[in-house]
C-alpha cells in the first residue's frame, strides 16, 4: 500500500527543513493519493519543476515508491514554472505543491532515470 500524499508532503517538508532547505506547501491536494509536484526555486529567477514519474519507471520489486521527473531538461523562468503548475491544477484540481527555496539545487527527491 502507498503511504498517503498528506503524510509523505509532512514528512518531505520535514527533511528538508531539517537539512536547512527552506520548504514549504504551497498547496495542499487530495489527502489520500494527489499527485504532488516540487518546485524547487534557485534564487536567481529560475525553478525546476518536478512530477510524478512514469508508471512504466517502478519496479515490481518496489511499485508503491514515489518516483519523480524533471519536467523539463534544464531549470526554466519561475513564471514558466508558475504557468505549469497552474496548468496542472486545472487538470487536476487534487495536486500538491510544494515549493523549496536553495541556490545549491539540493532536493533529495527519488528521480527516475533522467530524459
């Protein structure tokens, strides 16, 4: 069983904020199983945006992971990344965001195999 995205958004929050990143949920979404994006802002005008990965990315020996995705192959404007996300929550008003704030990148998300 997944653990539930309200207790995995409190518990990310929590390591990051504990490894001096400042992290923040900017949205909350479906308590039980919304999917959750990270935007992560570098401080100089851009942002990564990450998602959930492909199913096609989880193992049979893991399948209840949380796996994420760059949403695009270099970091993006903060306001290409606002745009997304708010493309997101049109299609799905359950999403989670939540956004951190670090000049070194620093994100300790699971990634699946970059692009």
């Amino acid at each position: 069983m997944r653990l539930k995205s309200a207790i995995w958004v409190a518990a990310y929050v929590r390591r990051c904020n504990g490894e001096s990143v400042f992290a923040v949920v900017r949205r909350r979404g479906a308590e039980e199983a919304g999917a959750i994006f990270i935007k992560l802002a570098l401080l100089d005008g851009t942002a990564w945006l990450f998602g959930p990965a492909p199913q096609s990315v989880y193992g049979e020996d893991h399948p209840t992971d949380r796996a994420f995705a760059a949403v695009s192959r270099a970091p993006q404007p903060e306001a290409d990344v606002e745009a997304r996300i708010a493309r997101e929550i049109g299609f799905d008003p359950d999403v989670w965001v939540v956004e951190i704030e670090d000049r070194a990148g620093r994100h300790f998300l699971d990634l699946a195999k970059p692009f």
